[in-house]
C-alpha cells in the first residue's frame, strides 16, 4: 500500500509570509496599469455591464435606459462641429456665422433689442400669442375630440370640418382669416390656434379609441352611468394620447408663430427673425431660431415630467 506524503511546508511559514484575506488575485496585464488607467478601466466595464431590470419594468420595453450621457455627447460633438468649420473659414460668416458670434450677438439684443424691442420683449408678446393659443386649444380640443370619439353625432358633425382644415398650411388660409379679424393680435392667436386645434382633436379622438372595452363594460356593470364612464374611464384612458397630441400641438404652434407674425406685427421673436432675414443679419436669425428651439425643448421636457406624474400607467396598459 503506498503511503500519500503531504506537504506542510506551506504550514511552516509565518504569518507575515502568507497571503492575506485581501488579497485579490489581478491578471498580469492589468497589474502595470496606473491607477488612472486601472479606474477608467472599472467604469468602462461597469458601463459596458448589463444592468438587472429596475423594479416595476419589463425586460425589453423599448426604449429603456438613460440616454442623457448620449445626448450630451451628440450635442458637444455638433456644437464642436459648427465652431471648427466657421472658425477654420469653411463657411462665410454671412452663410453661417460662428457659435461665438451668435452668442455675442444674442447678448447684444438682449440688452441693446433688435428692430425697436429687446429680446425679453419679443419673447414676451410671442410667448403670450403661443400659449394663449394653446391654452385655448386644450379647452376646446380636448372636449371635442373626445366627444368626436364618443358620439356619432357629433363625429358627423365636426370629423369633417376638422379632415378638411387639417392638411391646409396656415398660409393657405392667412388673407381670410386678415380679412374676417384684421390686423390685430386676434388674427395671429386665432392662426396659431387653428394650427394647434387639429392635432388635438385627433389626438384625443385617437384615445378614446385605444381604451380597453373590458374597462367600459366593467364600470358599467357596477352602475357608472354613462357621463360618470366617459369622465372617469374614457378621457383618463386617452390621456396618454392627449399628452402626445399637445406636444405636438406646440410645435404646430411654433412653426405657425413665424407666419402669423408676418402681418404688422411690431414684437415677436418670429418678427425678429423676420425682419433680420431681410437685411441678411444671419447671426440675429440663427439666435432667434436658438431661443424658439430651447423655449420649445424646455416646455416639452415639461410635458414629459407631467406624463411621468399624471400618467404612470402609460405603457402597461
């Protein structure tokens, strides 16, 4: 029978000699790596690393995850863009100026004006024309499409009116709308209005749609009356649609903000640029498209964040 010797040398050794309990094993090519390195390193692999689902998602919802870091890096990366082929001559300034340049000169109209008002002015009477605007948008809009989508009444009724005007450019329909309110603010908020009306309507009529008839018949079966069902159960299953209605609705708004103040208009960031396109001031033309489209992005986020505290359900529907 052969005897198995077992080595004890290790057994013998003192305690300063052994590894320690901390002791972490690392690949001999990441041992030569600088603790810089070796930490840029770590965040990569964790950025890299799949995530576990949070509490309460789905796995593959579409869509899912943080996008901030990207759309900080796709901004910088255009903004970078822009400065190296104005600052290297590629373009004229007269084509498309330098970033430097528009902020200088957005600078300039915010304390000097352009074409009779400062800039806070013209924000002010283009922002009072838009959001009067849309507010009476909701108030009618949201009513109507959901009635649209309740009633075959009154579908027959306004589905039409509202297929009709819907595709019509608010320039199509400009001159009559000077000719029955003339020339005063009334004509530019009834525009952008009408511009804004449509995509809430269909909107709203589109959600109604989309609610589950089980909900229908189950507040039915527990004595809802007809108004209590349309108010608690319907316009709350299309709320999602609306939201999306309005925020599309607002950039109706913007883009018909330009052309409504076309007409003898003496404020309104849409005349500002107006007026500077005229006289080939590119610089002032590129800051009031900047401001529309921050003012614009901002007041989506906004929409977003009410999506987000009045319509949780949104998507597990």
């Amino acid at each position: 029978m052969t005897t198995n010797t077992i080595d004890a040398s290790h057994l013998n050794q003192s305690e300063s000699e052994r590894p320690s309990a901390d002791y972490i094993a690392v690949p001999a090519h990441q041992k030569q790596l600088t603790p810089l390195a070796q930490k840029v390193l770590n965040t990569t692999q964790q950025i890299g690393a799949s995530k576990a689902v949070p509490s309460g998602e789905y796995f593959g919802t579409p869509g899912a995850g943080d996008s901030k870091l990207i759309a900080l890096c796709s901004t910088l990366f255009c903004l970078g863009l822009w400065a190296l082929v104005t600052e290297a001559g590629m373009i004229k300034p007269m084509f498309l100026p330098s970033p430097f340049d528009v902020l200088a000169r957005l600078w300039d109209v915010l304390i000097d004006g352009f074409a009779g008002a400062t800039l806070a002015e013209h924000l002010g009477a283009s922002l009072s024309r838009i959001f009067g605007a849309f507010l009476l948008a909701s108030l009618i809009g949201i009513p109507l499409g959901v009635a649209i989508g309740c009633s075959r009444v009154i579908r027959g009724m306004f589905d039409p009116l509202i297929e009709f005007y819907r595709p019509l450019p608010p320039l199509a329909y400009l001159p009559l709308v000077i000719i029955w309110l003339g020339i005063d603010e009334a004509s530019k908020v009834t525009l952008i209005f009408l511009a804004m009306l449509a995509p809430i309507v269909l909107s709203a009529r589109s959600g109604v749609s989309s609610v589950r008839i089980e909900q229908i018949q189950v507040a039915y079966s527990m004595g809802a009356s007809r108004w209590q069902v349309v108010t608690q159960v319907i316009a709350k299953g299309a709320l999602p649609d609306i939201m999306t209605g309005m925020r599309i609705a607002i950039g109706f708004g913007w883009t018909t903000l330009v052309a409504a103040e076309m007409v003898a208009a003496e404020r309104g960031i849409g005349f500002m640029v107006l007026n500077a396109s005229e006289f080939l001031v590119t610089d002032v033309v590129i800051a009031g498209i900047v401001v529309i489209g921050i003012i614009a992005y901002c007041f989506d986020l906004m929409m977003r964040f009410l999506e987000s505290k009045l319509i949780p359900w949104k998507g597990y529907n």
